[in-house]
C-alpha cells in the first residue's frame, strides 16, 4: 500500500509534464486529461485513507524512502515521504477540492486558446502542493514550497497580456521569496542545531536546544508562513492575485497555496511548544491579520478582491489557533478543511456570475441575479451561511471552536483574543451579507459595455461548473457537523498535533452565543446599509477608513515609503558608488597607466638616427656625472 504514496505527486507531475511537452494534438483532451490526472491522486489518497483507517492510531503514520537526493558526508538528504493523520487530511481536501476546480474549469476556460497549457499548470501546482504536505524532511518540502510559488507564478499572470497580472504575478513572486528567505534560514539553523533537517530527528531533539534557537527558528517558520499565507506583513499581494482566471483564485485560495503556512506552523508544532516567544508571534500575526482581512473585505466593489479579503481573514482565523499550541492545533486544521470548502464554493459561485455578466466583476453592476443564476444563488448563499458561522452549518462549528480556545488562552491576552475572534465574525457577517445583496438581490443595475455597448444577458453557468458549486456546497453544509462528531476530528489528529484542554473563563454555549448574536449585528447592519435603499452604482466617497480599506489599508503605500523608495534609494547610492567610486578608481588608474604609455610610446620612433643621437645624448649625460663626480 505504501508504494502508491509516490503516486500521489506522480500523477499530477505527469499530466503537467504531458500537457507542457505534449504539444497542439493534446488541445482538445488536454482539459479532461489534466482533470484525470488530479481524479487519479485523489483516488490514491482515498485508498490510501480507508487503509489508514483500519491501523490502531499509533501504527497509521507510514513512511516511504524512494533514494538518497544529497548523500555527502556528514549531509544526508533523502527523498523520502510522509503519510500521517496531518497530511492525508491535506491530501484528501488538495486533491478532492483540487479535482473540482479542474472540472470546473474545463467549462470556464472552455474558450481559451491556451486552455491546455493553464490545466498543465493546475497539475503542476497540485503536484508542488502534495509534495509540500508528504515529504517527512524541510528539505524536500522547501522543493515543494517553491513548486508552488512557480506554479502561482505562472497562474496569476496566465493572462500575460493584460499588463495588470502580470504585475500581479511579479508581486506575489517577488513578495514570496521574502518569505522563502524565511524558510530557508530556517533549514539551515536546524541543520546546524540538530545536525538533520528531517522531521524526527529535529522534533526529537529540540527538548535539547535552547529556547532561544528554537525562538530564532520559529520567527523564520513564521515569516515564511506570512509569505505563501498572505499574512500581515506580507498580505500585498493576495488581492492582486485575483487578475488570474478564477479557477486560479479558487485554488490558490480555498484549498493550497494560502494554507501552506498553517500546515507548516502546525507541522513544526514541536518546534513552537517549546519556544513562547515565537508562539506569541504567530498569535499577534493571526489576530491582526483576521481583523485586517475583514476590514479591507468590508470596501470592495470587486467581486474576487472582496473574497480575498475574506480569505486573508479567515487564514488569520487558523494561524492564531495554531499559535495557541496544543489547544488550538485541531481547530485549524478544521477551520482549515471546512474553509476549503465553502471557499471554493464562494470563488466559483464569483466566476459563474462573472461568466453570466460578461465578466464584469463590479458588484454595483449586478443585483437581482438571482432571478437568472438560481442554481449559483443557492450554492454561493449555502458557502455565505457557512463563513458567516451560521448555525450548523461548517464554519460555525469550526470557527466557534477557535473563538472557545482563545478565550481558553487565559488571563488578558486571553480576553483580548477572544474579542477579536468575536469582532472578527461580526465583520465577517457584514462583508459577506453586502457582496450577497449587492450581487443576487435590489434591482438590477447592469451597465452596458465599454466595448460592445450592449447590456450583459445573465444567464445560468453549465452543468460541467454548476455539479463542482453544488457538490462544494453540501461540504460547506455538512463537513463542520461531521468533524465535530463526537471530537472525531480531535481524535483523528492528536497523535500529531496533540490536543489540551483549555479553561474558557466562558461556558461553550455563552461564546456560541456571542458568536452568534455578532454574526447577526453584523447581517442586520449590512442589511439596512445596503439592502433597504438602492444602491449608487457609483461608489460614495466614504469615510476615512473606507477609503483607506478599498486601498487595501495602504499596505502599497507602506510598502512604497518604507521599503521600495529606501530601496530604490540604496540602489542608486550604491550604483553611484561603484560607478564613481570602484569604477572610477579603476577606470582613473587604467586612464593613468594608458596616458603615460601613449606618451612614453613617442620615444618609441623607428627611426636609427634618433636612436643613435639618444645613445649619444646618455653618453654625454653619463660623461659629464662622471666629471662632475671626480670634482667634487
């Protein structure tokens, strides 16, 4: 059973390479063959979870070594995987929501001359991703790490001629490798620490480091984490990101790219119980960034840039549980699960509605669609009830669980991360009410085209994108129910993660409470701004913060003062000082050597008269020294 573990990465590798390599004779198969690729690695991992579940609970994690990669003395490198409770859960939820998105996408690309070519990148990044979440050493998921910053690379700016993204896909590129740089400082203390860069010996050893090693460790696993899960303060480039095709924005968002970074904080988990400092770092990064997330979400007109926000926010959600160690790991892998899910459903329920609208993703340009799009109306509003932690639904069972364990923290901070969680939910509830009644209710305000002229005709998307939103939809019903199921979920993950029990000074049903009457100040709020009056198809001006959100908080602005124009700075004094000064001494002493030769070359004439009288002239010289000499 264990050989088909390799065939998790295998199988999208190889549709990715066949779909790159094979040429225009695979333009017409080459979508439904991409799709199969991903089926295939989702069929391996389901066979390879029923037969997980049939091993006690201390015999389910497995490993599978194929060959040494670096095998130099005193530096071993393996290529070697992983299969345990934390990554099969990965597996399953990258290849299964993964598998839809690509049939999904067989219909939304079905226009698109380069088609083949987008599905050989899904492949791609799906096997980068699976690699990530299997290999049992940092070395080898650094590999994947950085597979997937290519494959996103390639698939925000796929639509290369829009100049748009790709800018975008040169940001997210350049604002990971700050991250990256994070990880790979990272590898390298551990291999100077522990001698190894696997995980059991690291983990085994790090009860016998200091804990200001582990500290240095787990800021650089956190900066890298901030990095592919677009966490504060590297967030800039998330909402960018939405200039890709949607399916793009689907998986980047829902199921991959942005929770590399929750499963590398929760896989070193061994690595942060030891080190508080580095704990407390990741909580700070998870509150502020699911405040800062849900702020920006609250301004934008733009469909997919709206979600992103959300996005940013609810993996600001998962990153603060895990910060809070053993009682809160399980909980983000859950809210984690359930969040692909109805993320998925969200972003596919935008491209649907962009593929009625003409692409038009101006929420002040919809309204009532409804009416047109009632398959999309009803599978975008079963994901809007579950981020908004409507109750029974996924994420309500997943997000109250991470509200329990911050009030669980104890003491001030405790308190303090709890009301953000709640404040959180209730900006949560705001946003997603206003993109669902600015999109599907009011009166339409369509526009007609800059282009054409004409109004868009909204129409209902293809059975080949609606079964992925329907079958989306029922995991954004039931998935958080199920986990949730006599602490199954908890129990699943424990021999990894671990799991303690936290002392709220709330009772469990007074936090769901709460949770639940913000989520309804936060619908009811969004309701009476936007659902009891038209809405202006031109934005208003707004207040001073909602200016500064629908510029992202000036995040680029920030970024622009604090580091681009210092930078740019840097590079013009050092370009001046290699100019004038290496440059200049170099180039001033090899003008020197050259002057003084061109002048002693004229003595140089040819000529054996000049010669002679040269000769005749030291003689002469040599004479009269000679004289002069005996004179004296």
């Amino acid at each position: 059973m264990n050989s088909l573990i390799p065939l998790l990465v295998a199988a999208p590798l190889a549709g990715a390479a066949l779909l790159l390599l094979g040429g225009r004779a695979l333009d017409r198969i080459g979508p439904w063959l991409g799709t199969l690729a991903a089926a295939l690695s989702f069929a391996f991992g389901a066979v390879l979870f029923s037969d997980m579940l049939g091993r006690r609970a201390e015999a389910r994690a497995v490993h599978q070594h194929l060959f040494s990669w670096i095998p130099v003395n005193g530096f071993q490198a393996d290529v070697s995987f992983q299969l345990d409770q934390l990554s099969i859960t990965f597996v399953l939820l990258i290849t299964g929501v993964g598998t839809l998105i690509h049939l999904y996408s067989v219909g939304y690309m079905a226009h698109d001359e380069r088609r083949r070519r987008f599905f050989g990148y899904l492949n791609l990044f799906l096997a980068a991703m699976l690699l990530l979440v299997i290999a049992d050493n940092y070395l080898l998921l650094y590999v994947g790490w950085e597979g997937v910053g290519l494959a996103s690379y390639l698939l925000i700016g796929f639509w290369q001629h829009k100049p748009s993204a790709a800018t975008a896909a040169k940001k997210a590129f350049i604002v990971n490798r700050v991250g990256d740089m994070g990880l790979s400082i990272a590898i390298m203390l551990m291999f100077t620490e522990f001698g190894s860069f696997a995980f059991e010996p690291v983990f085994g050893a790090a009860g016998r480091a200091s804990e200001g090693k582990l500290t240095a460790i787990g800021l650089m696993l956190l900066l890298a984490a901030c990095g592919k899960s677009a966490q504060v303060p590297l967030q800039s480039w998330l909402g960018d990101a939405m200039e890709g095709p949607t399916p793009v924005s689907a998986l980047i968002h829902a199921a991959t790219m942005v929770t590399a970074g929750v499963y590398l904080i929760t896989r070193s988990a061994a690595v942060f119980n030891l080190a508080p400092d580095a704990q407390t770092a990741v909580v700070a990064v998870g509150a502020v960034t699911l405040l800062f997330g849900a702020i920006v979400g609250c301004a934008k007109d733009d469909i997919k840039k709206a979600l992103a926000g959300s996005t940013m926010s609810q993996i600001g959600y998962m990153v603060l549980a895990a910060g809070l160690g053993p009682i809160g790991y399980a909980f983000a892998i859950m809210h984690l699960v359930t969040h692909g899910f109805f993320k998925a459903g969200l972003f596919l329920g935008a491209g649907s509605v962009m593929h009625g609208m003409d692409d038009e993703v101006n929420m002040r340009h919809y309204g009532g669609l409804r009416k047109y799009m009632p398959i999309t109306f009803v599978t975008f509003g079963l994901g809007y009830l579950a981020i908004i932690g409507f109750p029974g639904l996924s994420g309500f069972f997943s997000k109250d669980k991470i509200i329990e364990a911050a009030f669980a923290k104890g003491g001030t901070e405790g308190w303090i991360l709890g009301l953000c969680a709640l404040v959180g939910a209730a900006v949560t509830a705001f946003y997603m009410t206003r993109v669902m009644v600015l999109t599907f209710f009011g009166e339409k305000r369509w526009q007609p085209s800059a282009e054409t002229g004409e109004e868009p005709h909204p129409h209902e998307s293809p059975s080949v994108m609606t079964v992925p939103m329907v079958l989306l939809a029922v995991g954004s019903v039931f998935a958080g129910g199920l986990f949730t199921l006599n602490s199954s979920f908890l129990k699943w993950l424990e021999p990894v993660t671990g799991h303690a029990e936290g002392h709220s000074p709330l009772q469990p049903l007074t936090v769901t409470l709460l949770t639940t009457l913000c989520m309804l100040a936060g619908v009811g709020l969004a309701y009476l701004m936007y659902g009891r009056s038209p809405v202006p198809v031109t934005p208003p001006v707004g207040s001073p913060l909602t200016r500064a959100a629908r510029r992202d908080l000036l995040q680029d602005d920030f970024n622009h003062a604090v580091l681009v124009r210092p930078g740019s700075g840097l590079t013009a004094a050092l370009v001046y000082l290699d100019s004038k000064g290496l440059d200049g001494f170099v180039n001033g002493l090899a003008a020197t050597i050259g002057g003084l030769s061109s002048r002693l070359r004229r003595i140089q004439t040819g000529f054996a008269r000049s010669y002679a009288l040269s000769m005749f002239g030291g003689a002469l010289l040599l004479a009269a020294t000679t004289l002069l000499m005996r004179s004296v």
